[in-house]
C-alpha cells in the first residue's frame, strides 16, 4: 500500500515528510495540480472532503490517502480565523497576508499578547474505510512576529512553556508538540494497521 498524502501546501508537506517513518508522496506527483472545495464547517469535514476526494481520483485500491485540515483560534476573536486559516485575508491569500491580518486584528483589540491554539485533523481514507483524527497545540499568540521558521502563523505562536514563537524555536521542537505531530501519533497505528 502506497501512501498519498491530499494536501499541496508545502509546509505540511515538508512537516508529513520528516515526520512519517513510511515514504509519503504529495498527491500532485500522481494527479497533478487540483483545486478541492472544503466547504465543511468544521476541521474533521475538511479533512474527509479532501482526503475522499483524491482516493477517487486515484481509483486504485492500493492507496492510502491521508490528509490533513488545520488552522488556528484565537478565543479573544470568537475562534477566528478557525477553519478559514488558509484564507483568511481572503480567497487565495499568501501565508503572509494571513499572517498579517491577524497581527492587525489583535492591534484592532488592542492586545499585545492573548490564548490561541492549533487545531489539525487528519483523515486517512483506504479500500478499509474511513478514520479520523485529532491534535491540538496551546499557547499564545502575540501582535507582530518573531523569527523565520515554520509557517503560516508559526512566527507569531508561542506554544505553552516555551517563550519564543515557532518562528524562532528548531524544527524538532514543533516536530515533538504540534497538533499535526500530535495527529500523526495517533494516526500512525491505524496507518500501520491498513498497511498489514
Ligand atoms: P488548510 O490547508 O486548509 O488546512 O489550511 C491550513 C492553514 O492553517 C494554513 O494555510 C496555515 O495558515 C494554518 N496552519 C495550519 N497548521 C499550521 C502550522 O503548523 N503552522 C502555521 N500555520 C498553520
């Protein structure tokens, strides 16, 4: 059974990659470049949606498809940007134009600091059925950024114990924390179960 993972943002991908013991490949070197509608309301939905909709398009039993729906909420903004993380800024807005309209809204609250956290749901879709699950990761976000590393929000997240951003802190310590490392621990069993 090969491995696919339905998401073409490349850090997720770049996270799966170094994450995964298996050898995962991004579904556009089989099927190219496509556009899926995620237009569920919640994380879980959005992985189902996409996850089901390359295992389709492969049409071949020999896949697992594994895919990956996250974002961020600020509980000061009501949980936004939520699941519309991707496109907050608007329809086919930059990781950085995001990035930015949240540090503006936080200044608009007149907040330097304040709670946030991560959310990922990945589903793995196979001839076996359907599963999915769930990682969160804590912390704070702050109104400006820090740093370089990650992306998306990552420069200005600061995880629950630390006191630097994702932006500032190495690889392995996201690696170890995150919601999709966190994902991706419960997921693996069931990955290894379907590839028995
Ligand atoms: P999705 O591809 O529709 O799931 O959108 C996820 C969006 O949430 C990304 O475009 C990022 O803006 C944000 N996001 C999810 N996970 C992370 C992360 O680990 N670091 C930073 N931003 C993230």
């Amino acid at each position: 059974m090969k491995i696919v993972l339905a998401t073409g943002n490349k850090g997720k991908l770049r996270e799966f990659k170094a994450m995964c013991e298996a050898e995962v490949m991004a579904f556009s070197e089989i099927l190219g470049e496509m556009e899926i509608i995620e237009d569920a309301d919640t994380f879980k939905g959005n992985a189902l949606i996409k996850a089901r909709t390359i295992y389709e398009k492969l049409a071949d039993e020999n896949y697992i498809v594994i895919s990956d729906d996250s974002g961020i909420s600020v509980s000061l903004l009501g949980g936004e940007p939520g699941i519309y993380s991707a496109r907050y800024a608007g329809v086919g807005a930059s990781d950085k134009e995001n990035l930015y309209k949240l540090i503006d809204a936080l200044k608009e609250k007149g907040v330097e600091r304040t709670p946030a956290y991560y959310t990922a749901a990945i589903a793995i879709v196979s001839k076996y059925g359907e599963y999915v699950v769930h990682g969160w990761m804590h912390g704070d976000v702050i109104a400006g950024t820090k740093g370089e590393k990650g992306f998306g929000y990552d420069p200005m997240f600061i995880p629950s114990g630390y006191d630097k951003t994702l932006g500032e802190l190495d690889d392995e310590v996201k690696k170890a924390i995150s919601h999709r490392g966190q994902a991706l621990e419960l997921a693996k069993p069931i990955i290894e179960m379907l590839q028995r």
